[in-house]
C-alpha cells in the first residue's frame, strides 16, 4: 500500500490501481516507489509516500474503537500516567 499526497489530501491505494478524484485520474503503475511524483491528466502532481503506522487510523476502516490520540491524552491526564510508569491494559483488541 502507498499514501498519495496532494496538498492536504491523501489517498490511500495499491501499485498498479487507478485514482479519480476532483484532480484528474492517476495511474498508479506497479514499481511506483516511496518519494515518486506522479501527474494527474490535468497536470496536478501527487508525491508518493510509503505508508506509515499512524495513516492506519486515519485511511483503513475501523471495525471497533481503537484508542485514538486524543483519548490516549484524556486518559494519561486523568490517570496521572507518567513516564517510568506500568500500564495494564484490559481491553480487547485495537479494532482493526
């Protein structure tokens, strides 16, 4: 899987798929590689970035309620968690 970047946006796709979006359609050939740029039709360019673990939870679909960073900063501020400190965790799974 690679992430295409075009200003704020992100798209999430496999080597070897098509994008359409408002920009142009974008051909995604099969040895694209992480720092390529590719062109839309319309000439619009989008820089090919390999996907990272944070873009999980922002581009796959999420079949529970994994533990987003804003609840992770509730959490710590209300427990007082610091660093050095031990953590259980009993929950059941992130969700994806």
């Amino acid at each position: 899987m690679i992430l295409l970047v075009h200003g704020d946006r992100e798209y999430l796709r496999e080597p070897g798929d098509e994008l359409h979006t408002d920009l142009g359609v974008v051909d995604i050939p099969d040895d694209v590689a992480s720092g390529d740029t590719l062109e839309s039709h319309l000439g619009e360019e989008f820089q090919v970035r390999a996907l990272r673990g944070p873009d999980l939870f922002n581009h796959l679909d999420r079949t529970g309620a994994p533990m987003m960073p804003r609840d992770i900063g509730l959490v710590i501020g209300h427990t007082g968690a610091a660093a050095g400190d031990r953590v259980l965790d009993a929950g059941t799974g992130t969700g994806i």
